[in-house]
C-alpha cells in the first residue's frame, strides 16, 4: 500500500514547507516538509526538491507501517498511520500501546492512542495536538 494524496496533504499541511534548513520543535534540523536526514545550517532547497524528499521520506514510513501493522488496513488507516510515523519515527510506532491495539484489532483503542503523542522535548505542543486530532479523524474516517 502507498499513501495516497490526501495522506500527502495531511503530511504537508502539518509538516509546512521551509525551503531554507531550520531546528525544528525537538532541535533537530529540518528542510521542505519535515525532511531531515543529511540537512546541514546551510541547506536551501526548491519546492521541486522538497516535493521529491517528501515522497522518498514517506517510502521509509509506508515500509514501517506495513512491516509492523499484522492487520488489515484501509487507505485512511494506512494514511493516518503513515503521517504518525513521519512525524515520530518508527521506533515510536514499534513500542506504542496504538501499535499494539492495533494489531489485536482493537481499532477504536488504537485510534484513541494517537492524542498522546503531542510531545516536544518536553513540551506539550497545541500543533503536534491538532496534527493527532486530524490523523485521528483521518484513521476512523
């Protein structure tokens, strides 16, 4: 399964396009849409390029999901799941109670997990919660 356009959508929405590189919440250093391996101070790119990353970004999180979800999915449950991951790493998804609720079939339970992730070194941050919210309507929609 691939994310489809609306899973792009929510990813860009939430992530926002920044052309020049920049630390993002957690300290990290970040480009385009949330892209952040080999990004140096200096780093500037094109929205051409930025599109580019975001894809290539999204095929590491469709191979965690799929890799560590056991049961069936549909595309706004995949979708939801593959911004999620973007977003906190697959790591996170692999030792999560939402993972595994998920893979009991606990769908509702899982869907629930998903506002507790709205944590920034430390911090409680209002856009991380709003970003859950929506891939949480996205996973029961």
């Amino acid at each position: 399964m691939r994310i489809s356009n609306q899973g792009l959508s929510l990813i860009k929405k939430f992530e926002g396009l920044v052309l020049k590189a920049y630390y993002c919440a957690a300290g990290v250093l970040t480009v385009g849409y949330g892209h952040t391996k080999g990004v140096s101070k200096d780093t500037v790119i094109t929205p051409d390029i930025a599109e580019v990353l975001l894809k290539e970004d999204c095929i590491n999180s469709e191979l965690c999901v799929t890799k560590l979800v056991t049961v069936n999915l549909n595309q706004q449950q995949f979708d939801a799941l593959v911004s999620f991951v973007f977003n906190v790493g697959g790591g996170a998804l692999e030792r999560s109670t939402l993972r595994m609720k998920l893979n009991r079939g606990d769908y509702i339970g899982a869907s629930k997990e998903f506002e507790k992730w709205c944590f920034a070194g430390g911090r409680k941050l209002k856009g991380l919660q709003r970003r859950r919210l929506a891939e949480k309507a996205l996973f029961i929609s």
